[in-house]
C-alpha cells in the first residue's frame, strides 16, 4: 500500500474485498507527476470485479498509456461499506495507482454500459467532491465523458456530463488527450468552453451544453438543434476500420481478487448482421470487421506472456459466426496445449456445428452449455428475426446429449412486441420439450434445465425503438404464468425484477428532463440499482413524482414513425428508414437475412461510415 493511499489498514481491515481499493496490482502503470501531462481517470460505475472485466476500458488503458503525453489511471464504484467508511473519514475518491484525488485529475471518463448505472456516476462524482451538474463546475474542476452503449441516448444525462463520445474510442481517444495536452501547454486559452468547442469540431464527439431541445405541447421532443458553429447537427459515430492496426489489451492488469472475467479475453472481432431486431448491439457496432488469425494468435501469446492466465475466452457479439473458428480453435489448443492452456465460448449458435466446437474446447469437462432461443414460439421467433428454429435447437441439444453434456441453460424474453400468453406457454413447452429428449436418448431422467427469462426492455437504434414497453403488472402477470406452466422439477425458473426493467425502459428511450429525476432519486439515497439488494423502487417514484415526470410516458409510449425521437441527433450510422422497414417487417413476422451471407439490406452503414465491405472477414 503507498504511504499515500488515503485509506488506512484499519478501514481496509473492516470493509469486503479490500484489495478492491489498494492497486498495485500487475501490469497496473505508474508514471511520474508532470504538469503537461494529461491525468486521464478512467472509471466504471460498479463494483471492481465488473470494472475490471470491461475489455473496452482494459483497451483504452493500454492506449492512454502508450502517449508520452498522458496518464490513464482507474477509479471504480465503492462498495457500500467502503462509502460509509469514505464519508465519515471525509476520504475523497482517488485513483488506484497513484492515489490522486479525482478531483486533481483533468478528465474522468465513465463507461455506461447499463442505464441503471447512472446513480451510481453522480455518487462518484460527489465522493470526489466534484459538483454534479456540469453547468456549475468551474474551470478547477475536471472535464466529465461518458461513452458506451448508453451513450447513444445521451440525453437523461446530459445534466452532468460535458462531453460524450460515440462509437469505438481508440482513436478518438487519443485524439482528445492530444488536445487536451495542447489546450494545457497554451495556458487554457478560453477556458473549458474553448476546449469544448475544440472537441466538438471531432467526429463522434457530442457536447450536450451547445444545443437546444424544443418540446411539442404534448411532452415529445419536437427537435435538438446546434447553437454554435462548432456543433455538428448529427453527431456520427466512430468506427476502427482496420482492428489490426489499432492497439489491443496484451498487457491488461492482473488483479489480486476473482473478477467476473478472470481470464484471457480474445476479440476475434466486432460488429454482428444477423439482425435480431430486439438487438441494441448489433446496430451500434456494425459493421462486421475481423481480425486475422495471425494477428489473434500474437495477442494471445502476448497475454499469455504478460499475464499468467490459462484461459481463453472467445469474446465477440457472435464468436461461432468468426469464418474461421474451427480452425482458429484448434489451432489455439494445438499451439498452447504444452502451457496448459484451455479455450472458452461464452455462447453458442442453436445448431449442430456449435455442439462440435463446444466438443472441442471442453475436452476436459463439460461444463453446461447456454443457448438463446429467446422466444417460446416460432411466430414471436419470426417477429424478433431470430433466425433459429425449433429443430435447430431440438438438433443442438440432441447432440450435446449424445457428447455427454446435462446441463442445458435457455435464455427468453417476455413483453417482446405481438407476444401473447400462447407464446409464454411456448417457453414451458420449449423447456419441457428439452428435458424429455434427455431420457428419450439416455433411458432416463437426469437433465437440469434452467430457463431464465429477463423483461424486454425497446432500446433506441433498434427496429422496436417505437414499441411501448409492457406495463410492470402486465410483465408480472407473465411471469406468474410462466412459472404456473413449469412443473418438472428437473427444470428450474429465474426472472428478473420487472420494475427495474421498467426503469431502464424509462431512461433507454428518455429525454434531458430525466436529468432532475436522477438528481432527486440519488439525493434520496438510489445507487447500485443494478443491484437487486440496493435498487429501491419507491425512491424512483417518489423522484418522478416530486418531479412532476410521467415514467410511463417514455417507457410504456409506443411512438410513432414520424415523432422525432430523443437520439435523433446521435447516429450509429445506420437509416432511420431501414429500422422503420424492420419495425413493419416485425408486425408482418417477415424474416431479414444476413447481409454477410445475402444481398445487402441498406441499413446504410457502410455507406454512411464509408466502410470497404470487401474487407470484411478473411473467406
């Protein structure tokens, strides 16, 4: 522990997992103090077993701190008994490697990777002693950036925020800390609104202070337009087009404690067009672009290298649509087997082809297998452009029965757009069907079925962006029925809590006046609402309520093609016009194929990013 870490032995002695908060760890970088560099906090607002599993932040660490001019430390969400500790001792936040009060910092960047996470940024921000709203930070202040997925409705947070990125970092990244450094080494000429207007002129960057938001008397947005010159009227995302000439996470930080990803994480590459049209992810990272095998097989030598690890995970929207899985597999076990190395898929494909792959990289012990039928019925499987049918799983599952595997794990959504109680019935039937295929191949009984089953939450940039979410009663009821249907013991139930799927509804399709809602809600005490344990339902409404704001009129809402909507300035590149044909297509149950294997469908991507899709992939 440095002899200038805040936090003294006999409060680590009393809090969980203190070696959450002492750094040190691997690989972790210290550099020397010096007023031209760039201090760069890069923080995740959860727990650090979660923060340190972000690939994204493990990656932008590496690049940071690969600039002669920058240094990227890290700062995660305190546990509740490290806050309590925190706030009596009047300890501030500080980073793990240098201990440096955030406050002392030049820039903090949270990465929003789930909207119940907001609570959490303005507790940071507070226990850093930062002022939460960006409107009233001054010029000693560090500047505040989100990025992520939730970055593509920015809006509930825009209160707190001074700049957004959009899209793939690594190179806007760098781009930022250049200019922060040039605007530093010039004396800060015009303050922070003279860097802002500096970082508005990159693509992909959105500073929510230069624009303007009009509102119709019905409580729509009616449109968000630039008030400066410098501000762009549609904000484009970023996107890598070459991922092997970028830099990659082979020197990621070794923690001290079990992390949710405590191994190898191998990008094989990013970007998915099969097309599920419940899928936020699968618009915002397209286009598809691989990376080559050579260029994989050097990462993993070097993390093997850097970091001890035996294990490798295979970590891509998709990983079995890589067009060179097989091979790339077996070649990872051929080439690291003498180092005792093993190779993971964290999810399947629901066809034969993936039971071979999953044959290959469990030669050792067959764990259970996952796969992702999502709805019960062939009709509502349609309506989402699932692409699988029920004798592709009835296929995979056979054969995984047939190699040895009993352990079978189904994930559904319930309140998906058409979706009616006959479907909920098919998800019990679905699972039912599963466990009677085991003892009709073996002879006997002895499956474990577990079906988990989350709330469908519509996301913007998505062809259900317009869908009004199911009521919380209506999710309730559903899942009252669902578990009437499952009698077999041999199959077990999970849901999630339908009132915090309605939240995260409330603020995915929400505008800026969410912001005052957040503020009061964290005021009452809301932080961790991802959290089962901590999420208090009652703060939220009573929040709303104090606030004069209808949750329901941005979660259970189904808008119309013409309004426009909250994110409307912030583009992932792909038509309005294509998710619109996809929302029709969805009421007509009508199936969209994959443009990597059909004819392209023009979402636009390629012609708005000005992507070469004869580059994609290696076949």
């Amino acid at each position: 522990m440095s002899s200038l870490d805040p936090v003294s032995p006999g409060i680590l002695s009393r809090v969980m997992k203190p070696a959450r908060y002492t750094g040190h760890e691997w690989n972790s970088v210290s550099k020397a103090p010096d007023e031209y560099v760039v201090n760069f906090v890069l923080a995740m607002p959860d727990v650090y077993e979660v923060g340190m599993s972000n690939l994204g932040l493990k990656i932008l660490y590496e690049v940071l701190n690969n600039r002669p001019d920058t240094f990227a430390e890290r700062v995660y969400a305190p546990w509740v008994d490290m806050e309590a500790e925190m706030r009596t001792a009047g300890i501030k936040l500080h980073t793990l490697e240098s201990k440096r009060p955030v406050d002392q910092c030049d820039i903090i960047g949270f990465s929003l990777q789930y909207e119940l996470s907001y609570s959490n940024v303005l507790n940071m921000l507070d226990l850093a002693g930062i002022r939460l709203l960006a409107a009233e930070r001054d010029e000693s202040q560090p500047l505040v950036v989100c990025g992520g997925p939730c970055a593509f409705n920015a809006e509930p947070m825009t209160d707190f925020v001074d700049f957004f990125i959009l899209g793939e970092a690594e190179e806007v990244i760098a781009e930022v800390a250049a200019a922060i450094a040039e605007w530093k080494q010039a004396g800060r000429p015009g303050g922070k609104t003279g860097i802002l207007k500096r970082l508005a002129g990159l693509q992909g960057i959105y500073v929510p202070r230069f624009y303007e938001v009009d509102y119709q008397a019905d409580g729509a947005v009616e449109a968000i337009k630039p008030l400066i010159p410098e501000a762009k009227a549609v904000i484009v995302k970023r996107v890598i087009q070459e991922l092997d000439q970028i830099t990659f996470a082979t020197k990621p930080i070794v923690p001290f404690i079990e992390i949710v990803h405590d191994r190898i994480m191998l990008e094989l590459f990013r970007g998915c067009t099969r097309g599920c049209r419940f899928c936020q992810a699968g618009v915002i990272y397209r286009p598809v672009r691989e990376r080559k095998l050579e260029t994989l097989f050097n990462h993993v030598q070097q993390l093997i290298d850097n970091t001890g690890y035996n294990e490798i995970s295979l970590v891509s929207l998709s990983s079995a649509d890589y067009s060179c899985l097989s091979h790339l597999i077996t070649e990872l076990i051929e080439r690291f087997k003498e180092q005792g190395v093993s190779v993971s898929l964290p999810s399947l494909r629901i066809d034969s082809f993936s039971i071979d792959l999953a044959k290959q990289v469990q030669q050792v012990r067959k764990s259970g297998l996952t796969f992702a039928p999502e709805a019960g019925t062939q009709r509502l499987r349609d309506v989402i452009n699932k692409g699988v049918t029920e004798e592709n799983l009835t296929e995979a599952v056979s054969a995984a029965f047939k190699s040895g595997w009993s352990t079978i794990k189904l994930y559904f959504m319930i309140g998906l757009p058409t979706e009616t109680d006959e479907d909920i019935a098919g998800i019990a039937a679905l699972a039912q069907r599963v466990a009677d295929l085991y003892k009709q191949l073996k002879g006997r009984k002895g499956a474990k079925v577990t079906v988990s089953v989350s709330s469908f939450v519509p996301k913007p940039h998505t062809a259900f962006e317009w869908f009004g979410q199911n009521p919380v009663e209506e999710l309730e009821r559903k899942q009252k029925l669902l578990r009437s249907l499952i009698k077999d013991r041999s199959i077990s139930l999970s849901w999630h809590d339908a009132r915090t799927s309605f939240l995260e509804g409330v603020f995915a399709r929400g505008d800026r006046r969410l912001g005052k809602v957040l503020l009061r809600a964290w005021q009452n005490g809301a932080r961790f609402d991802g959290w089962s344990e901590h999420f208090n339902y009652a703060v939220w409404m009573e929040a709303f309520a104090a606030e004069g704001i209808d949750p329901v009129f941005y979660a259970n809402r189904e808008r119309v093609l013409q309004e426009y909507l909250p994110w409307e300035h912030l583009s992932a590149g792909v038509d309005k016009s294509f998710l619109a044909r996809e929302w029709q297509a969805a009421k007509d149950a009508a199936f969209t194929p994959d443009c990597r294997h059909e004819n392209c469908m023009a979402c636009g991507v390629c012609q708005e990013l000005e992507v070469n899709v004869v580059d994609w992939g290696q076949a």
